[in-house]
C-alpha cells in the first residue's frame, strides 16, 4: 500500500466454495485485518469499494456515491473512519434499488438461521 499498489478486499468476491469463508460477515474480518496491518479505515473500506470498482474496469458505475452510479449503500450506526468494527453496526440498506430497514434485515436474517437449522 504505501508502495502505491492498491489492494483489494477478496473475502466477498464469491469467487469458488472457500470453507468457513461467509460472504458479507468475512468482509467485516478482513476489513479488520487490513486495519490491523495498517491501512487507515478509509483505505481498508476503499479495498472492498473505489479499488475494486477501478481494478474491474466500471469506475464508471461503482466504486464511490455519485449520481448515475448503481446505488447499493450500507447505512450504519457509527462512524467506520473512527473504528473499522463500526462496519458491523448496520442501520439500514440500499440494494438493487430496494431500502431495507433494520427490522426488515432481522426477519430475513431470522428466517436464514431457520433455514440453516432445517439442513
């Protein structure tokens, strides 16, 4: 990083079954360890947003809140720039054009673990 080599977030890439490895809550670990590491938190959040957005060529569309870009946003509690563990305190949910409340996100987290313990 102080190289200038940008660095990417990998956890939530989707890529392959990679055990123990559960997109969405790996990020939170991953964004962690990269702080830990010593990126700045704004450097660790841009892993996971304007450089991956630049490494796959859609600068154009993703990668930063602009009008025109696709609009996926995590709405949180507390400030990540004060504390990378803050990514973990979600409000809220902008996704494919639908906003999603906290109370919306429990029940569909709720039904997921239902589901989980039927298998």
């Amino acid at each position: 990083n102080k190289a200038g080599v940008k660095i990417l977030a990998g956890t939530d890439s989707g890529a392959g079954n990679v055990p123990y490895l559960f997109q969405g809550s790996s990020l939170h670990d991953e964004l962690d360890l990269f702080v830990e590491s010593g990126l700045t938190p704004m450097e660790a959040i841009q892993t996971a947003t304007i450089n991956a957005a630049e490494c796959v060529g859609r600068l154009d569309s993703l990668g930063t809140i602009e009008e025109g870009k696709i609009a996926d946003l995590i709405l949180l509690n507390e400030n990540p720039l004060l504390s990378i563990k803050n990514t973990t305190k979600i409000n809220s949910i902008f996704y494919n054009g639908k906003y999603f409340d906290r109370s919306k996100l429990d029940k569909i987290l709720n039904n997921l673990e239902k589901l989980a313990e039927e298998i």
